[in-house]
C-alpha cells in the first residue's frame, strides 16, 4: 500500500471521528481544502461516495462505513507490524501498555510494576486505570498490550487466562498488636454497623449490593467513595468499616479482614490480551514475571 493511500485512509477515518472537515483537518494539520480535495480524490478512486455531506455534520455513508471498518483494521494491523519490527527480545529495550479495574490499583499494579522495572529496566511502562468494558476496547482496538480484570462475558475477540481467585472480607482498622485472625461474622450483623463503600461505579460495589441484596439487607452507608485509598485511610481513623478484598490488608497492619458469614462469592482475576494479537517480548515477560508474583504471594489458584 502506497504512503498515499495510508495518508486517506487516516483522513477519512479523521473526518468520519469528529464530524466535521474543519475540526477533522487542524487535527491532521492540514488546510481543510487540502483535506476535502485528498477525500475526493480517494472516493473518485473507490467510484463510490463515502462521506454524506448534506447534513449539519459530516457522516459516513454505508458503502463508508464499510470502508472504514476495514481501514482501521489495516491501520492497526500496520501498527502492530511496526511494533513487531522493532521489538527487542532481549528486552534491552521495550514497551508496555497495561490497563488494569481500579481495586486492583491498590494491591497488584505497584508490585508488578516495580518487579517489571527491576528485572528489565529498558522497558517502560504506560499504565491506564479504567472500566473493564474499556479496557477490552482498547485491548481491541490495539490502544493496549494487556489487561488485568475480574473474569466477566468478555467481548468477542478477547481472551481471558485465569491469574488467581480474590476473596473479599469485611476490613476494620485494627491496633499493631492484634495477631489473632477474627472470627467469622454473622452477614445478618451489618444491618446495625455503619460501613464506607465504594461507590457505585465501581464493580466491586456492584459485587458488594448483589451479596447484601441476596441477604436481605440494605448497607447503612455512612461514607461513600471513589478511591480505595480514601477508604483505607478512613477505616484506619475512624470505627467505620468496609468491604474488599482480603489482598489490600497484606500491605497495610493497620487494617484488618474479618470474614463474614456466608463469605462473599470469591472473584476470579484474569489476565485479557486480544484474541491472535502480537506477543512483543515485553507483553510475554510481563505474563510471566505476573504468574511468577501470584504464586509467590501465595493466591488462591483461579478455579
């Protein structure tokens, strides 16, 4: 394929993104008559219309949007390529691009970003905190290597290998001398305890309301919050507790895991690539070293 062609390709696929040849064109840093004069020229060479201008904004029409699904397969396919070419396999150099659900920002990014930076310090690292569904976008769309979440219904097109199974607990603060594990607590008890939560954005407290729900029980939220470090924080000054998993105590003395009984249904973390996507050395290394920190931890195998 031809510089010339690539070079319609990326500015169709500009025009159909914002609408509009204007916006489209001071985006590609080119005159928008040179823009308008380059989407001709590829629709005379195709002898089919591809943009229907009639509108306020500017849309593809449906022999365009078959067009452009498959351009932007082509564009990431060559981005992929070029990855390929210059990936470095003895890993002097590298890069990775790893979206990950924000509970597990708490306890499993710092450590295996850490333990990547110590064993390939010429590989650098592009981490992303977002929803799920994103990330098995991105992941593909290309826009990213790997993805760590809790096993769902994935997307067409994704794999998941099973990483290890996360239980979660109620979490209390707890004084540096306490040692002895807590004994487990009736569920029916926290319909008279005050608790910080997740907000409702997060998976975990989605998981969290079906567990109550199933019990008969509504939570007395005396906080609610979309950081799990304020939360951690909060529990440590205060007698609230909260609800997550067992992983993020192992860090923090001052916090404290008490079972609750019936447990909450265990989760299983995943790791999500694109179905027959490149492996770059960095994303081979990176599955490794993760299997290779579970297992030192001690997590519970996936099931």
């Amino acid at each position: 394929m031809a510089a010339l062609e690539l070079r319609h390709l990326r500015y169709l696929l500009a025009v159909a993104g914002h609408g509009n040849f204007t916006r489209a064109a001071e985006d590609l840093h080119i005159s928008q008559p040179t823009l308008s004069q380059q989407i001709k020229q590829l629709e005379r060479t195709l002898g089919v219309q591809l943009l229907d201008r009639t509108g306020r904004t500017v849309r593809l029409t449906d022999a365009g949007e078959v067009y452009a699904a498959h351009a932007r397969r082509a564009l990431r396919d060559l981005a992929a390529a070029e990855r390929a070419v210059h990936d470095v396999q003895d890993l002097s150099l590298g890069h990775l691009r790893l979206a990950f659900t924000p509970t597990f920002t708490a306890y499993l990014i710092g450590p295996l970003a850490a333990e990547l930076h110590t064993r390939h310090p010429g590989v650098s690292l592009t981490l992303l905190e977002m929803a799920q569904e994103r990330i098995e976008a991105g992941l593909l769309a290309d826009d990213l290597d790997v993805g760590i979440a809790v096993a769902a219904p994935h997307l067409p097109g994704i794999t998941a290998t099973p990483l290890f199974t996360e239980t979660l607990s109620l979490v209390t603060g707890s004084r540096p001398t306490r040692t002895t594990p807590s004994e487990p607590l009736p569920v029916r008890a926290l319909a008279d305890r005050q608790l910080a939560l997740l907000s409702g954005d997060f998976a975990t407290r989605r998981h969290i309301d079906a567990y109550l729900t199933g019990h008969g029980l509504a939570p007395r939220i005396a906080v609610e919050a979309n950081s799990i470090q304020a939360l951690t924080e909060i529990v440590q000054r205060t007698g609230l507790a909260t609800v997550l998993p067992d992983a993020i105590t192992h860090d923090h003395p001052h916090l404290a895991p008490v079972p609750l009984e019936p447990p909450l249904p265990a989760r299983s973390v995943t790791l999500l690539q694109r179905e027959g996507a490149y492996r770059s050395a960095a994303s081979r290394a990176f599955t490794r070293l993760t299997h290779d920190f579970v297992d030192t931890r001690g997590y519970t195998p996936p099931r």
